[in-house]
C-alpha cells in the first residue's frame, strides 16, 4: 500500500522502493507499464514514545497533530480493496503482471504466494465485466425457484492473466549489500526481464 510519501505526492512507488523499481524497468527498456497498489489509501498507526506518550509534530501553522507511522494494510482493508483492485486490472487489461512482495502477490493470485516461487509465470483468474449462468449446488439445474420466485443463478465471468510474483523493492533495498549471483537484486531484476519477455512475445 502507498506510504507517506506516495500520500503526499499523490502517485505510486516515489519513496526509494519507487525509484529502485523505476530504475529497473528503465534499465530495461520497458516502455509500457502501470504501477499500482492493492490498497489506495494509506495505512498507518500512532507513534509513540518509548514511556508510552503519543508522539506530536507540530505543523508550519503551530497546529500539533499525531506523528503517525507507515503500516502494512490490514486484512480488512485489503478485503474492502479487492474489487477496485480488480476492476483495475480488468480495465487496463495487462499482458502480464508483476506482484512486487508476498502480499500483492498473494492478493492478486487470490492464494498464499511464496517468495521462493519468484519469477515462476502463474495464472491468475480476475473477475471479468460479464457474468455467466451458475448451476445450483444442491441440484445442478440452471435455475431454481426461492419463496415463490424463479431466478436463474449468474457468478462473473472469470478473465486469466499472467502474473510472475517477484520481491518487494523495499525488501531489495534491505539485502543491496549483497553481491552474490543469486541475490535479491539480480533475482528482482532477473524477474522482471521475464516479464518483459513475456510481454514482447505478444
């Protein structure tokens, strides 16, 4: 989700996460992309002191408001994201998606992700516009009746994309000292080229 930065700025990934992930995609020469976040607005809780007092700041106008810290979104805002998250994605229609850090990667593909699956393409499924007739559960028919009333059950007609699930860019940042072959820069910049593959390929 957007942090404090991304508040003030108004757009997605400007911290230093943003500019190793700009970084990166311009290193690669990939000139279409999209960036996003599985939860719009910010999430954050109270600072406080080390005795427990609320941390304060005081604005240029002499206004003292709390001090508050970034946060991981919680489940109930993910949840309450999910369908503007979708839509999102239905209405830009990419050719392939990166899940930058276990979360959005799990949010997109609808199941836990494990990082050690980075780079590995996967499918993903994506409410569509459009719904399609449902067979009943408890018979299979394509229509039922409830108190009196026929209705004929409909669930959204699911649209497949590509998705390959990468690191975090923050987390990048946390290991950049390290320089081996397999490290979490050359894995996040190796994902990424794959999904530039991918997309050249249609």
């Amino acid at each position: 989700g957007p942090g404090w930065m991304e508040e003030k700025e108004g757009r997605h990934f400007v911290g230093k996460a943003g500019e190793l992930l700009r970084i990166v995609v311009k290193s690669l020469n990939i000139q279409d992309y999209y960036f996003t976040t599985t939860v719009m607005c910010r999430s954050c809780t109270q600072s406080f002191e080390d005795d427990g007092t609320p941390k304060t700041r005081k604005l240029n106008g002499g206004r003292v408001v709390p001090e508050l810290r970034d946060s991981p979104p919680s489940a109930a805002q993910i949840e309450a994201c999910l369908p503007r998250l979708h839509e999102e994605i239905y209405l830009v229609d990419p050719i392939v998606i990166v899940g930058v850090g276990a979360v959005a990667a799990s949010v997109v593909a609808g199941h836990k992700v494990n990082l050690d699956q980075h780079g590995e393409p996967m499918t993903i499924e994506v409410p569509g516009r459009n719904l399609q007739p449902k067979l009943t559960a408890k018979k299979g028919l394509w229509g039922r009746k409830v108190n009196g009333v026929f209705s004929l059950p409909v669930q959204p007609n699911m649209v497949k994309y590509t998705m390959i699930p990468s690191m975090h860019p923050a987390y990048v940042l946390r290991k950049i000292s390290d320089k081996s072959r397999e490290s979490p820069m050359s894995n996040f910049i190796e994902d990424i080229r794959k999904a530039a593959r991918i997309y050249e390929k249609h």
